[in-house]
C-alpha cells in the first residue's frame, strides 16, 4: 500500500508561483522523509522570500521542519509591512531600472547596475546589507541570498506600489539622484549656470545637485507629474502603515 503523501494548501497570493496544474493551491506531494518543508516549498516554484507562516495540522513550524506523511502542510505568504533584517536598502535587477528610478525619487536608498551577473548581484546584495529586488525566482531561490522578494507587477507604476505597500521604507523625496542613487544638496544658482542650457538659466531659480556624479536638477515641465509619483507613494506608505 502507498503511504500517504503530504498536502500543502498555498495561500492565494501564492499560487501563481505554483505548476498550472496546481493553481488552485493544493498540492499533494510524495512524502521524502529526508527533506525540509522549505525543500518541498522551493520544489514547488515558490521562494522562500515569499513565504510567511508555516504550519502543519494547524502547529507554526520553521521551514527546516520535516513533515510527516499524512500531514496537512500551509503556506502563507509573507505579512505586510515586512520588517528586514536592516534598514530599507535595496539592490535591483538589470530589468528593474525603472522601479530604481522611481525608488530613488522618493528617497529610498536603492542600489542598480544594468551589468551585474547573478552572482555578483547576490554577493553584492548580502555584503551592502540591502534586500534583492528582482522577478528571477532562480535568484531567490538562491541559498546564499540573505534577503530578498520578489516584485510583483507588469509595469514600473504596479511594481512601484508593490515594493512601497510590501516594505512601507521610510520616504524623503527629492534627496537622492535618479540616476546614481547618491544625496543631493541646494545649488546656488551661479555655482550651477555653467552647466545649464540658456533656456534653463533664464526660467528657474532653484537648483539642487547630486553629491556623487555632479548632476543638476530643477523643478522643470516634469515636475507636476514627479509630484504625483512622491504623493502615490507617501498615500502607498501610509495606508500599509496603518
């Protein structure tokens, strides 16, 4: 006679990880007595960054837990806001350069390179102390990797509220670069003019300038719709807070 397998029931923001045939989230799996409820999680495709409480037959259990044939294993994702093990840094993926962008302008410290490998991202991440942000799960399920999710979303806007309601880091916008992740500080208008074009020097007033790699901003005609991104954001932040 077979022995009995182990059923795992997969919350709903899960599922999609799952094979399609078992979408529906539930699963039963042949019972191993050598591996881990986190090895039979993985197996399935979910990452363990995006797993919350484990329990089985109702009993909170860590993921090194060995289940027990018959058991009734379930998987709920992580709760949110999730504290970090660190302050809320961040490092991107190569296809997240967007989201980086988005990050930075409300001052969150977010790493991004269009040119690091998967290993170099990983080392890169848990040596910086910063949670690896990408859509590989082969990166996630990643055994060296100290911290990381997986960011949810089609487009740089859904990915932006995902991130923001999942981690609610703390906000200051406009004091760090889009484009190089560093801290800005006030210019005053004669130190900046050389760099300006004369359009820009005969409109505006105000400037800042990026501590790091010397660029110049100002509150130009894309300034309105900047505005909106910081106001989604701290609305984002607030509401996960609560």
């Amino acid at each position: 006679m077979d022995r009995p397998g182990v059923r795992l029931l997969f919350a709903a923001d899960l599922r999609f990880f799952l094979p399609h045939p078992h979408r529906g989230g539930e699963v039963r799996a042949v019972h191993d007595p050598t591996a881990t409820l986190g090895h039979l999680v993985q197996s399935l495709g979910v990452p363990l960054t995006e797993v919350g409480r484990l329990a089985v037959d109702g009993r909170a259990v860590p993921d090194s837990h060995r289940p027990a044939p018959g058991g009734t294993v379930e998987v709920a994702g992580v709760a949110r806001p999730q504290p970090l093990p660190f302050a809320p840094r961040f490092l991107l993926d190569v296809h997240l350069g967007a989201l980086a962008r988005r990050l930075r302008l409300v001052g969150v410290d977010t790493a991004y390179g269009n040119d690091l490998d998967d290993d170099t991202l990983v080392a890169t991440a848990n040596t910086d102390r910063r949670a690896l942000l990408t859509q590989d799960r082969r990166l996630l399920h990643r055994r060296d990797l100290t911290a990381g999710a997986y960011v949810r979303g089609h487009g740089p806007d859904d990915q932006f509220r995902d991130v923001l309601d999942r981690f609610a880091p703390p906000l200051a916008p406009w004091t760090r670069c889009p484009a190089c992740n560093g801290t800005v500080s006030p210019a005053a208008k004669e130190s900046v003019a050389h760099l300006l074009e004369p359009g820009t020097r005969r409109t505006y007033d105000t400037f800042t300038r990026c501590d790091t790699c010397g660029r110049v901003y100002w509150p130009g005609a894309h300034h309105h719709r900047l505005t909106e991104v910081v106001r989604t954001a701290e609305s984002v932040v607030a509401a996960s807070d609560r």
